[in-house]
C-alpha cells in the first residue's frame, strides 16, 4: 500500500470545510486565530480517544457525550484556555461552543465535537469567544485546514498538519489530520489535540477499531516531560465521500485503513516531540527482549521519565549509567547482567558492564540532534519504542509561570 | 521525652571513632576527602536498609550479604564512584575494601559495611584506593564525624551531620548520624547514604524495626528529581555503652527509641532537600483525606514528580491548574469536585474550582523559599506528606554531563 503526500490537512479529504478566527482568548490583544472549526458537508461516522486524566476539561465531558449518542459532523475547538476545573459554568460554556455552532451549519448540538487547550482553572471568556463563534461559519473554506492548524497552537512553535492519499479496495481515499502539542505529552490512552478527517467510506466499527490501533502506536508513544493533560483528545471524522462500499471491521481493507491511519498520527506524534517545548533532541528509544510487553513499556516509560537521563541528553552524554538505573527502578523483570545498551547500534554497555566503544564514537552520536537508543534486556521477545526528548534549562524557565494568564484574565 | 542537639555527629555517642582521607578518586588532583571510616570500639548490633533499584551496586551486594551473618562494627565509604555494573571485579574491590580495614581494626571481614557513591559503570580506581584504604585506619579519631560527613559529600553543598542526646529507660543515649545526597532522590525504601551511631543498649529486634519506621517516616517521604539510585544505603550501629539494660521490641523505650531515630533521619532528609542539586524551594507537600493510604501517597507522588509543577515552584507561581491535574493522574480514587488546594493554609481551589483567595496573596507564598501546599481531597481519613523540591534550569545544566568523570579515568 502506497502513500503520497498531498497538501490541505483536514481539508485534503473530499468535502470537508476549516476555518479559523481569532478571539483573543489569552490576550485580547493577540491577533493570532484562537478559535477553529471543522465540517463536513456530508453525513460522517466518527470515533474519538480521550485523556484518561481522572480531572477531565468540560470539553472533554461534553464531546464524550456527543459521541455516544450521536455521529459527530464538525469539531469547534479553542487555545489559550483549557475550559477545565471550570465546573457547572464550564461545562455550560462549552455546550454554548457546540450549540452556537450547530445553529449556523443547520445540524443537532450532539452533531458538534469540542475541544479546549491552554491554562487549566481559569472560566472561558465567553464575552470574547461569543463574537468569534458568530464569525467563525462564515470563514468555513476548502483550503482552510491550515487556519485550523494554527488556531489550535498554544507552546507549538511548528504548524502540525498532514494529508495524505492512498488505494484502498480499489478507490482512491485521503486522511488529513492536524495536532497541537507541545507540552504536558505522556504515553496514555489519546494524547493532546488531533483532529482526524477522511472520505474513506468506512464502518464505524473499523474506524474505531482503527484509531485506537493507530493511537497506541503513535501518542501513546511519545513521551516530552511525562505529565499528562486533562484534555487530551484525538477525534475522526470520515464522511463516505471516496465512494466504494464500506470498509468492513474484519478486512483487508480495515487493516490496510488501520495502518494509513497510524502512519499520519505517528508523523504527527513525532513533530509533537520534536517541537517539545524548548527541548533539543529527538531520541528514539527501542527496549527489546523483554519476558513481557508491559515490562519493555516499564522499563522504555522509566527511562523516558527520568529526569537525570534527560539532562544526560540534553548535554549530549551518553551516559548509560543513568539509564540501566532507570531500568533498575521501572519495576520490571531484569537481569542485571544481561542487559545490553547502544547508541546508533554502537554499544554502550553490554552485559550491564562498560563496553568497549571509545567514549569519543558515543559523544558524536549523542551530541546529534536526533539518535536512537536501544536496549537489549535479553529476557524474551517483548519489545516497546517510544519517541522522546531531553529536558533542557529551557523548558524549566519557559514552564516557570503561567501569570501572565491570569494577570489577562483580570485576576492578578 | 526531650531530645537535645549535641555536637560530634556520628561520633557523639560514646565509644565511636571516625576519619576520612583523600584518595583523588574522582579526580588525582582533588584533595578533598572522598574515603570515610566509621568503627565502633564495642561489638554492636547492627541493621541496615537499602535501594529497591533491581540494579545494585557492588558494595550493597556486599554489605546486604555480610549483615545478614554478622554483626557490622565498622563502615568503610568512599565517593566519586559508584562502584555500581562494574561486574565480578567490582564485588572483589568492595570485598578489598571491607578486608583491609577489617586487618587493620583487627576484626572479621564481615564486620565491615561497605558504601560507595558516585558515578555508574566506571570500576574503582584501586590504584588510588588501595593507599588511601592503608592509611584510613590511622586516621580515626574520637573527633572524626565531621571529617566522615565531609568525605562522603558528592554534589552536596552543605556538610549533613547531626547527634542528639535523650533519656530512656532512665540511662541517657546518643544518636549521630550524617548523609549525603542531593540528587537521584526518590521516595522509596531507603535513600542515598546515611550513617547512625548510637550508644544505646538495645536490642537487634528494636533497633531494626525502629529504622524501618524512621526511614518510612523520613527518607522515604522526600522526592528531589524522582530518581531512585542504585546504592542508598542506611546503616545503624549501636554499641549498647550507654548501658542499662537492652530496650526490648514491645516496649515503651523501643518506641522512645524509634521516635528519636526518626527525628534524627527526618531533620538529615530535609537538609538533603533543601540541598537538592541547584533547586531553590523546600515544599512540604501535605495530602489529606485520601480513601486509604497508598491514594494519599500516589496523589503525593505525582505532585511531587510532576515536571510541569516543579517548574511553576522553580517561578514561585501558586499554579494549582497543573496540582490538581497531576492529581488527576496519579490513578488515586479522587472526584474532582471535592479537591482544596491551599498554600500555607490560603485556598486557591475549592470544590475543584477557583477559590476567592487574591492571586497576589498566592504568589506572595509560592515566592518565598519554602512553603506547604496541602491537598484536601475530601473522601476520607488517610493522609501522606512529602518534602520535595522545584526543578530548576540549573539542575539541568548541572545534571547534563558526567564526562569530566570519564575523562578523569582515562575513558575519554
């Protein structure tokens, strides 16, 4: 199965509308799109994954909702505010979002996904976001897919968007998709905001079947600072539109589905980490040999977490030390002296001992701004990789205070 | 029951000597101590815990094995190497060290424990160690628990000693004790390096259980970067010179005992903290009203992991947004409706929402040095507190190389 790369995002699918306007959500003087909109012309089947945060954003418990009693037809989303621990009032405001929304497109509010992202424990300022959810329809285009990129970008210094189209069953199908991420990123169950669009003719049962496939494969692998967010959603439209008879659960065509769609969500899972805020290195990190699945992902979460092994990174260390540490703490089955580690498959450790690369060789692969970890537990056949970052002095000071929120809010 | 502060540290209690020397072990030229002795005049009984890291270092190995047959008299330390995935040979070189103090103090082999801290996977320098080992004997000296604490500081800033005096059993006793540690500091069952005299006469039952209080009430409850190391270590000799007869376990001076050993651990765990490697905030994390006790420790965990709340400490932002969603995903039973958040007794969330409190009055508290922030989650009658830290730019600009090690043994 073929790939190509197309241009649009959410809209390179056929019959799907973005558009964006600014709201001034952070900042009543920012001009920059804060407030997103998704549609499709057509009828969609859609699926959706959501943090399992135990503190979930209003959005969040509204879209849920939605989702089980209706198909979803369009996604209004916003930045600069995460609409959560907002309560009552909350949740109110975001059904606004939906209702006013639904009332320009002519569809049911249980037709509109919602979603927020930005400072948690602050009220929407829905004196701004009303003005902008009125605009917002009449800026509906074909091309907008990367005004809804940028409207929902908060830290993200990158606009992270991508289409792509492919043969399946005989017809041709695009999937677009755009995300937003850059901090608070966690291997667990669906991971910042990502909006999924696709003409697939395709059954609900293999879309969503697919996309938590496709999501386990890609979030759930990534790791910046191991927080994870209270708002966290990936939501997939797919409207018929390719024509061709429906894609069913248990197929060849589901499969081949499965695995388009996890190579657009992992493309974009990775330019989360490699936009992690403030963060300089993109380390792609292999256990292998693990006795058990859950212990490769113990011991790949445990490393990926520590924070001595990040700082060993972001100076370009290839301390090994760190991590056979970590793996001592990840609570998994281990042998010590079994345990393999290489850098670029140059080893770094073998047989839990110092190996006998030159210390100069390790330097030059960790000084680069993208390398590959991998260790060898020599146990078994599970495996587990996660993609992941440094932490840097940088990421500290720019997640220092949050103030100037609030102080914008009328709080300070 | 009055504890009193004396002088002397680890050589306070009666018949205790201590001394250090200088091998150069991290580097030739530094003429910092970096080898301790610790040796009791008396037989002892003696009781120990150690990391829970399933990578062990060499000198734990060693020292785990010769507690369980003997009674310790006597602790030989070093820093600058960790003598951790450092093989067969490293085991031979912590035996070495155990073996040449047990030939100069005139006593058995396993008498002797054995620690070592400081950097993963580089074997001893025994070229320096050996001559060191040869001339620490003659160093001992009634006066000696400062020299010991110095010895075995790493990338500690400030010397951690401390001895008190109390009555029990109507005979007066001594405790001293000093530690080290400053990063890689984790709650779990026994932390970094931390040695205890006493002249108590007690029994080995009392005094084991006493230090597994002590360290569950100390040691255990402090959380700097999250990492567990591979060689914490505590030690306890006690040489019953203070006479009287031996405390028993199930009595009235065994829990006098345990309570003023717990003190002792607990005012050497906070000093650790507060010397956390470049941080700048001592947090008395208090979590209250948890269902059972392992919620009301995951919930104070995760705060206190959390990299995303630790940076709002490094700015002194009383960030409850991001308190209350590690809350959320700490796997702890919680309802987001019920959850206080105070600083230093000021609300900033009640009920799950914003409370009333001036934001100016929150930031007037998280900006200063130290404070508590107490989480009220309102389900029931468990509680846990942790002392913990921010992360700072400079913990990371610290942490990022370890290559000056490696340089200095001839690896780089």
């Amino acid at each position: 199965m073929a790939l190509k790369r197309v241009k649009g995002g959410v809209c390179a699918p056929k019959g799907f509308q973005g558009g964006a306007v600014s709201c001034g959500i952070k900042d009543p003087g920012d001009p920059r799109p804060d407030l997103a909109l998704i549609y499709s012309e057509h009828p969609c089947v859609s699926a959706g994954t959501f943090t399992t945060n135990r503190v979930k954003a209003a959005p969040i418990k509204v879209s849920q909702a939605h989702l089980r009693s209706r198909e979803l037809r369009a996604i209004v989303a916003n930045s600069g505010n995460a609409n959560a621990c907002t309560g009552v009032p909350g949740i109110e405001d975001a059904r606004t979002m939906a209702k006013s929304v639904a009332t320009a497109l002519g569809l049911r509010q249980r037709e509109i996904g919602v979603c927020s992202t930005g400072v948690i424990g602050l009220p929407l300022p829905m004196d701004r976001v009303l003005p902008g959810l009125d605009s917002l329809p009449g800026n509906l285009s074909s091309r907008g897919g990367g005004e809804v990129a940028r409207a929902i970008m908060t830290s993200d210094t990158t606009l992270k968007e991508i289409a792509i189209s492919t043969t399946i069953g005989g017809k041709k199908i695009h999937i677009g998709a755009c995300a937003k991420g850059a901090g608070m990123i966690c291997p667990s169950m669906a991971t910042m905001l990502c909006f999924v669009t696709t003409d697939a003719n395709i059954s609900k049962a293999c879309l969503q079947k697919s996309l938590l496939e496709a999501v386990e494969g890609s979030f759930n692998r990534i790791c910046i600072d191991g927080d994870m967010s209270t708002n966290d959603t990936v939501l997939v439209l797919a409207n018929g539109q390719a024509g061709g008879k429906p894609i069913a659960r248990r197929s060849k065509a589901c499969r081949e589905f499965s695995e388009a769609l996890q190579h657009v969500l992992l493309e974009l899972a990775k330019a989360c980490v490699r936009d992690g805020e403030r963060v300089s290195k993109f380390v792609t990190l292999e256990v292998r040999g693990a006795s058990v699945y859950l212990d490769a992902k113990k011991v790949a979460e445990a490393i990926a977490k520590s924070a001595l092994v990040k700082s060993s990174w972001n100076g370009g260390d290839p301390n090994w030390g760190r991590i056979i540490h970590a793996i001592g703490y990840s609570r998994a089955r281990i042998r010590e002296e079994l345990i393999d580690i290489s850098y670029n498959g140059k080893p770094a450790c073998e047989g839990g001992l110092m190996a006998k690369t030159p210390i100069k060789a390790l330097r030059d692969i960790a000084g680069r701004d993208s390398f590959t970890i991998t260790v060898d537990l020599h146990l078994g056949k599970a495996d587990y990789t996660i993609y992941t970052s440094d932490i840097s002095p940088e990421y500290i000071d720019f997640n220092r205070s949050e103030y100037a929120y609030w102080k914008n809010a009328g709080m300070g």
